[in-house]
C-alpha cells in the first residue's frame, strides 16, 4: 500500500511541504515540491518510532512508497506557521518559558481546539480545518524535536 502523499506549495512559491496524509506529523518542507518530497521520504525511519508509540508500527513497516496523490497550492501557513492564533488563543510572548509554562499552554491549547471544535467559537477559520490545525501542530512538533535531535552534542566525545 502506497504512502498516501500530498505536496502543498506556498502561494508565494518560495516553499513547498509534502506530508502523508495518514501519518500525522510526517511532514517536511523544503524550497521545491521535488525536495519536499525526497526530504519526506528520507525521514521514513526517523518516523519510524512515532508510528511505534502510536501502536503502528507493523502498518508502517508496511508501507509503500510515496504516492502523491494531490499537488496543490497552499495557505499562507505552507511559509509560515501561527496554529494557537487559528482557534481563537492569544499566548503572550514567553508564556511557556517559566518551569510550568509549557505544561499550562498544551493545557490551553487542546482546550482552545476542543471549544473550537464543540462550535465555541465566534471566529472561524476561514482556510483551515481542525485536522489541519492537528497534523500541523504535531508537524511543527516533530520539526522542532528532530532539529533538537540534529544538533544534540551530548554523543560527541568531551560534551
């Protein structure tokens, strides 16, 4: 079975995102849809332990190739990222910095998407929808811990 893969472009074609559509968080940009995609796939094992806490990883393993299966362009979002803002949540600058502070605005962020979801709401998102709004979010966290991954030096000899 084929990895089911969308390629997003940036309206201002300055970037361009490819990420499998059943495989939230396996996402990656790149400054081509082609480089997108080859980036994509050269995550796979990285991906790999993901899929195993979430209790597939047999259905990963078994996964194909990439197939893309829509190549289209995307929102401003595709160049930039602001996910908290999109269901409605104002976060002051450093809010999470304090010991508690990130444990408090995962709290307020899936609170913001659950009243968002039950219709709480008054502002609609107007381009994005709450799996959008989900596969990003755990996107921008994979990006994040695979960059923190990248430039880990604690392996390296005197660190």
């Amino acid at each position: 079975m084929p990895v089911r893969t969308v390629i997003e472009r940036g309206p201002k074609g300055k970037r361009s995102v490819a990420f499998g559509i059943d495989w939230p968080g396996w996402s990656r940009g790149a400054k081509s849809a082609e480089l997108a995609s080859e980036t994509l796939e050269s995550y796979r094992e990285r991906y790999r332990p993901v899929a195993g806490l979430a209790g597939m990883a047999r259905e990963f393993d078994a996964a194909g190739p990439l197939k893309i299966v829509e190549d289209k362009v995307g929102t401003g979002s595709t160049e930039s990222e602001d996910f908290a803002n999109k269901v409605g949540l104002r976060i002051p600058e450093g809010a999470a910095l304090p010991p508690d502070g990130l444990r408090r605005h995962r709290e307020t962020y899936v609170a913001a998407m659950r009243a968002y979801n039950a219709g709480e709401v008054e502002r609609r998102m107007r381009l994005w929808t709450l799996p959008f709004l989900i596969r990003h979010s755990a996107f921008h966290t994979l990006d994040h811990a695979w960059e923190m991954e990248d430039k880990d030096l604690s392996a390296q000899d005197g660190a």
